[in-house]
C-alpha cells in the first residue's frame, strides 16, 4: 500500500501540477480574447465546445469510464479487440446523429451561428470521442507523464491559437484550432501506446487475466452513462436555458463566471482521475477505502482554503483587465458555495465507480440535475444571471451531499472519516515535513 499511495501521489501532483498550469494558460488565453471579442463571439466559441460535448456525452456511452476500468484490472491485452470495435461504431454514430441535429435544429437553436460553426461543433464531437478513448487507454495503464503531457500541449496550443485574435478577431480561427488540437491529441496517444507494447506496468491479478468481450464493455459503460449524461446535463442546463431566454451576451457572461470557477475544481479533476484507475485494480477493500477517503480530505482542505482566495482576485482584477465582463462577478460568487460540495462527488464518484458501481452514481446526479433544472425554469426569468447561478450552486451542493451519504452507506464508512484525519494520516503528514526539514 505504501508504494501505491507513493505512485498516487506522484501521479496526483504531477497531474494537478499540469492541470494548474494549464488554468493559467487558460487565464492567459482570457486575457487575449475577453478585451478583443465581444460577448456575442465568446458565447460562439463556448456553443460550439458544448454542442460537441454534447453529441460525445450522450453518444459515446460512457465508453471511456468502461475502458478505464477494464484496461486498469485485465490489461489493455485483453481488452484492446473490444475497444476498436466499438470505437469505430460509435465514432460513426456520432458524426451521423450529429449531423442530422444541425440539419434539424438549424433554424432555431442555431438560427443565430454560421453554418462553418455548426459543422466544426459535430467535427469537435467526433474527435472529442476518439481522442478520449486513447486517453483512457493512457490512464487505465497509469501513463500519466504522457497523459499530462498531451494534456499540456493541449493548453499551450490552446492559448497560441487563442493569441490570434491580434491579427484576426474572430471565433473562427480558435474554434478551427480546437479541432487541430485533438487531432493532433489522438496522434500524440497512439504513438504512446503502440511504442510500449507491454500493456502495463504489472500483470493482472489471474482472475482478471482474460479477454472482454464488446458487450461486457458496454455493460458497464451503460450502467456509467446515465450517471455521466446526468453530470452533463447538471452542469449545462442553467447555461442552456438561460442562452434561450436571453441569448448569448448573458450566456457568455455565465459561462465566463462557470468558466474561472471551474478553475477550483482542478485538484478534485486531478485527484479523481488518478485514483479511480489504481482502486480498480486493487483487491483489498480496505485499502480501496483508505485511498478514496484520505484523497477526499487532502482535496476539500485545499479547495476550501482556494475558496476565498478566487473570489478575492475576481473582485480585484475582473474591473480593470475585463471591464466588459464585471457582470460575472455576483454569480461567480454564488457558484463558489456549490463548487465546495462539488468535490466531495468529483473524488467519491470516481471511487464509486472504480468499485465497480457506477450505477450508483445516478442518484446523485439525478438529484443535482431535479434542483438544477427546476430552480432554472423559476429563477432564470426573474433573476437572468444570478438565477442560472443560483440554480447551479444549489444543484452542485446537492449532488456533493447525495454522494457523501451514497459512498458512506455502500462502503461502511463513517462520515467523520471524510471529514477528520485519523492518527495515520496526521503521521504521514508529520513525517512528510520532517523529511521536508531535512531537505
């Protein structure tokens, strides 16, 4: 366990490392494109990466949760025929469903987008899939150097495309440079994989030592998707309603506030992504519920600490670098209380499905998504902005608490045990900064 728990975080803090500096470049690319494009161009770009979210969230099947979880205890060996199989069938489903919504919905929900941009967002769902299915592949195998890696030059690219608005202020370059990026994203994965041919870094355990086929892929993925379709769902549909209340000036100026409050989550992002692969490949229960406890209470520690602190620095900076957008200050502070309890379901859920439930994550996201659209379709016309916020706060806070009580009951966990480090822990800790001392 101890070697575990050294790998885990060696692998969270180089991902949370890449992930932070990444937000900065994210924050650089802001202050390229906030002062230059109007709201109206800003909401173009944030409508063209959430229509391909879309057709890749509710098409896709949640077939990468699955991967994770099979290339993590069989090995990629045996699971590798299946993933091409159905990858290639549901890239195919994707690019056909997609299509066919622009052609149906290109006279309302885009009457107001050029056509180049409607064609980019099912192209940006295509690739958004087949990329995330290599990334899978990456993280089932614990290849997290070159799953940060790619994500890196993701953002890099990123705010290089988005430094083009000097020389042509327009959506288009950087919504054309997005798909570059994936692109060159899936290249990047599939060299990975091809050139270590030994799958892993250990073989599986021998009642895991044996081929998946497609449907038991898709078994589990089917029981992931409703959860994640939910998650989707929950985290859009304030933005959605709102844009089709009062089109894209007050969408673009939520999704901006969505956007930096986003930044919060990416210890949770960062922590999550990197233990679900290793307790699926655990065997012993308690050690699975260790790691999944004590990384939900070093991630809510520092998140309520980075709170403030964001708040804080929006209240500072948002006047003078982005006076175009100090509307989204008072939801940005509302959204900071549900970005809170958030965490708790970001780590928890990924425990859950690493246990091999991700059924159970349903009821969590279901919750979060009844307060979320039902508060939406009161608040939203009285309140425009704050409304969308408030329904979101109130819907994250909701589905972080239904998580708490979800992982404690299915695990036997205490609830103080998410909450209070115990004499093990405050060891560790106290022997980490005396080797820190001594250094």
């Amino acid at each position: 366990m101890g070697k575990k728990k050294g790998g885990v975080i060696q692998d969270a803090l180089s991902t949370f490392g890449t992930n932070a500096f990444g937000a900065v470049l994210a924050l650089i690319s802001s202050f390229c494109i906030m002062p230059i494009l109007d709201p109206g161009e800003s909401g173009l770009i944030t409508q063209n990466q959430m229509v391909g979210s879309a057709l890749f969230t509710l098409l896709s099947f949640s077939v990468n949760s699955s991967m994770i979880y099979y290339v993590s205890r069989c090995k990629l060996k045996n699971v590798v025929r299946s993933i091409k199989r159905v990858t290639v069938v549901l890239t195919a489903l994707i690019a056909a469903v997609g299509a066919l919504a622009v052609f149906v919905l290109r006279d309302t929900y885009f009457a107001d987008t050029a056509l180049l941009y409607c064609v980019c967002a099912v192209a940006y769902g295509v690739f958004s899939f087949v990329s995330n299915v290599f990334l899978a592949i990456l993280r089932g195998e614990n290849k997290f150097r070159v799953y940060n890696m790619i994500n890196l030059m993701q953002r890099v690219l990123t705010t290089l495309f988005a430094l083009t608005v000097f020389l042509w202020p327009t959506a288009a370059v950087i919504v054309s440079g997005s798909i570059f990026i994936l692109l060159l994203s899936i290249v990047m994965a599939w060299r990975s994989i091809r050139r270590d041919v030994s799958y892993a870094e250990a073989p599986s355990a021998p009642e895991n030592d044996r081929e998946v086929g497609s449907g038991e892929l898709l078994r589990y993925s089917l029981k992931a998707h409703v959860s994640n379709v939910l998650t989707f769902t929950n985290t859009n549909v304030s933005s959605i309603i709102l844009k089709a209340n009062n089109g894209l000036t007050d969408f673009g100026v939520f999704t901006k506030a969505y956007t930096i409050v986003q930044q919060i989550w990416i210890l949770p992002d960062a922590v999550s992504m990197v233990i679900m692969s290793r307790i699926a490949g655990m065997t012993d229960t308690k050690d699975k519920t260790k790691l999944a406890t004590l990384s939900c209470k070093l991630v809510t520690y520092i998140t309520l600490i980075c709170l403030p602190i964001v708040v804080v620095l929006a209240e500072i900076f948002i006047p003078i670098i982005f006076p175009k957008y100090t509307a989204c200050i008072e939801p940005l502070k509302i959204l900071t209380v549900g970005s809170f309890f958030i965490t708790y379901a970001k780590v928890l859920a990924n425990s859950i499905a690493a246990y091999g439930k991700p059924e159970l994550n349903i009821i969590s996201t279901a919750v979060g998504v009844v307060f979320n659209l039902g508060l939406s379709l009161v608040l939203i016309p009285r309140f425009l902005v704050a409304g969308a916020a408030l329904a979101t706060t109130f819907s994250l806070t909701a589905q972080g608490l239904t998580s708490i009580v979800i992982f404690c009951v299915y695990t036997k966990t205490p609830f103080y045990r998410l909450l209070l480090p115990t004499r093990e822990e405050l060891a560790m800790a106290a022997g980490m900064l005396k080797r820190g001392k001594r250094k």
